[in-house]
C-alpha cells in the first residue's frame, strides 16, 4: 500500500514538474512557431497552433533587412565582456569576504544587493551623461562596464556563497606551505570552486545578453545588440508579429543552444555545497 503510494506521488509530482515546465516554455514555442507563419496567419482569431503554411520567408526578410551577424557578434562581446570583467572583480571581493570577514560584512553584502532594487530609470539620465561627456555613447565598451556593475552584486553573492562552502582549512595549509595569495587564489581556491564560478559565468552572461534597459537607450547603431535587432521590428506602422517571432527566434537560439549544452555544469554549480 505505501509503495502504491509513493508511486502514485512520484507519477504526480513528475506530471506537475512537466506541466509547469510547458508553461514556462509554451511563450518561447509560441514564438517559435509564429516565426514560421505568414504575417495574416500571426493574427488569425482564433490562433493557429500547428494547422498553417510553414515557410521561411520571415526569416529571409530578416536577414535582407538587418546585418544579423553584426548585433550578433555585438551581443558576443558585450555579454561575454561584463561577465569576465565581473568575476576578475568579484572573486577577490568574494575571497575577502568569504575567508576574512569584517564586523560589517554581511551590512556591505545586503548594501551591494539592495542597489539592485534601484529603478534603472532613475539613474538614466547621469549615466547618459556620463556617456556623452566620455565619448562613449553607443559604444560596446560603455556597455561592458555598465553591465559588469548592474550584474557585479549578483556575482559577489554567488561566488560568496560558493567560497563559503571551501573549508577555511584547506587555504590556512596552502599558506603553511608557503603559497603567495595569488597562489592561494589561482591554484587552490578556484579549482575548488569551479563548478560555482562557472555557473556564476553562465547566469550573467545570461543576464547580460537579456538585457534590454540599457542597450536600447545608451546604443544606437554601432554597439547595438541582438535586444535592440529585436527591438527593431516595432514600427510606427504596427508590429510585424511574424517578422518579429523570426527576429526574437534568431535573437535567443544561440542562448538557448548554450543553456541546453551546459544545462548539467549550471545545475551543478548551482547545487554546489547543498550535499554535505
């Protein structure tokens, strides 16, 4: 009887976990699909789900329109960009933190985190400034560095996290037996914690290449990225709702091919420390 039970709980709870998990991706299905339907197909009332005319045209008129490889490659390097500027900063702030804490550490801590309840927009108009007055603006370097910051509380809580979980001891005999800090940090520390610095990589480099506050309203041509391709699609003469299923499709496959490959490092850093 408990046995039925517990099968019967595991048969429901898998149900669940699938169920959610098609909620969560039916808008990115949905958008999958639209790319593939004519503009008048799009706005069928009521939708069309699988019943249409499957064609590439969208995306032919994408790539006739927009340099695709351009935003692309901007996205590359303005995500890829912040996310190694943010751990070559936030392992040491980490390290510090983790290893020689101070009587206001956990105060710093919650400070760096409350920075990202901040409105984005209420700090626009200094930083759009600043850009200007740098000669910065639409560049991918401005973007690099602001991104870095926005995501840098994240990267100190979870590599702060993770350094947490390394026994203190291991460090004291890498120091007894005559390791520099940077020896410490290099050689010992961070092999340690591999797992959680590259799922800390992978998260923000996600979060950088979603980001769309920023990039829309600091770039114009030169730096922008595959937010602003996207944004694109959205005219004075309406939305092109196929047009732009094709856009946003192109816009988030290489992200989503990344999560698929390293789904079992994320997870794994991600759960680093939880066994004990």
């Amino acid at each position: 009887m408990a046995r039925a039970v517990t099968q019967q709980r595991k048969i429901a709870n898998t149900a669940l976990a699938w169920g959610i998990g098609f909620l969560i991706f039916f808008p990115i299905l949905w958008t999958i699909l639209t790319s593939f339907k004519t503009e008048a197909q799009a706005i069928a009332d009521p939708p069309i789900f699988l019943g249409f005319d499957w064609t590439l045209a969208n995306y032919e008129a994408v790539l006739e329109r927009s340099n695709y490889g351009r935003f692309l490659w901007n996205s590359i390097v303005i995500a890829g960009g912040s996310t190694i500027l943010g751990i070559l900063i936030a392992v040491p702030a980490a390290w510090s933190m983790a290893f020689v804490p101070g009587k206001r550490t956990k105060d710093i801590l919650l400070w760096m985190l409350s920075t990202k309840m901040l409105p984005a927009v209420g700090v626009l108009y200094p930083i759009y400034l600043l850009c200007i007055q740098f000669g910065v603006l639409d560049s991918k370097i401005a973007l690099v560095i602001i991104l870095m910051l926005i995501n840098l509380p994240i990267i100190v809580w979870m590599l702060y996290t993770y350094f947490r979980e390394i026994p203190g001891e291991i460090l004291e005999a890498a120091r007894m037996d005559g390791a520099s800090l940077r020896e410490e940090v290099l050689y010992v520390l961070t092999p340690m914690a591999i797992p959680g610095i590259a799922s800390t990589l992978l998260l923000n480099f996600i979060l950088a290449w979603n980001e769309a506050f920023w990039t829309l309203n600091l770039t114009a041509a030169k730096a922008a990225p595959l937010t602003a391709f996207i944004a694109s699609y959205s005219s004075p003469e309406g939305l092109f709702y196929a047009k732009l299923s094709a856009a946003s499709t192109m816009a988030i496959a290489p992200i989503l091919i990344l999560g698929w490959f390293s789904q079992k490092q994320l997870v794994s850093g991600l759960t680093f420390g939880a066994v004990k």
